[in-house]
C-alpha cells in the first residue's frame, strides 16, 4: 500500500498537482509508521526507519521532483525480497 501511494503521488507529480502528491505522502508516511510498528526484526526496522527519513524529506520539500518519488519508489521496492524479484524477473 506504500508502494501504492508513491505511485499516485508520480501520477500527480507529472501532472504538476503537488497538493495531492502531498497528500498522497501523508497517507505513505502514515502506512510506514505502522509498518514499522509490526515489525519484529531490528534490521527491517532501521531500513523502514531509513525509508520514512527519506520520505518525510520528500514531503517537507515545496515541490518534490518525480525524478526523487521514482528513486524513493524503487528503494521501497528492493526492500522486499520477493517484489524485487517480481519487478526483476518481469
């Protein structure tokens, strides 16, 4: 669902909408905080924790570029396992 609103926050981004790209990072920043909440393993929670620094950034910004939410997107992504594989092997 992160990887969701990072989506929708490029859509909006390329059609020059900061507000709802905005909005879009509120909700991901919301969902990372309990993803992080759930997590049991300390080196998931650092790189969770890793990801909601960069993504607050992102959000603090007056106007975040598409270029930094498609990075931001692809780091979300290789950190799991199995999406990495999927996006790799597509």
């Amino acid at each position: 669902m992160i990887a969701n609103e990072l989506n929708r926050a490029g859509a909006w981004l390329e059609k020059s909408d900061v507000d709802e790209a905005k909005r879009c990072y509120e909700r991901a920043l919301e969902l990372t905080g309990l993803t992080i909440g759930l997590q049991t393993e300390p080196g998931r929670i650092r790189e969770l924790a890793r990801f909601n620094e960069v993504l607050a950034g992102l959000y603090a910004e007056a106007s975040p570029r598409f270029e930094d939410n498609a990075l931001l997107l692809n780091a979300l992504i290789m950190l799991d396992r199995g999406s990495y594989a999927a996006l790799n092997n597509a």
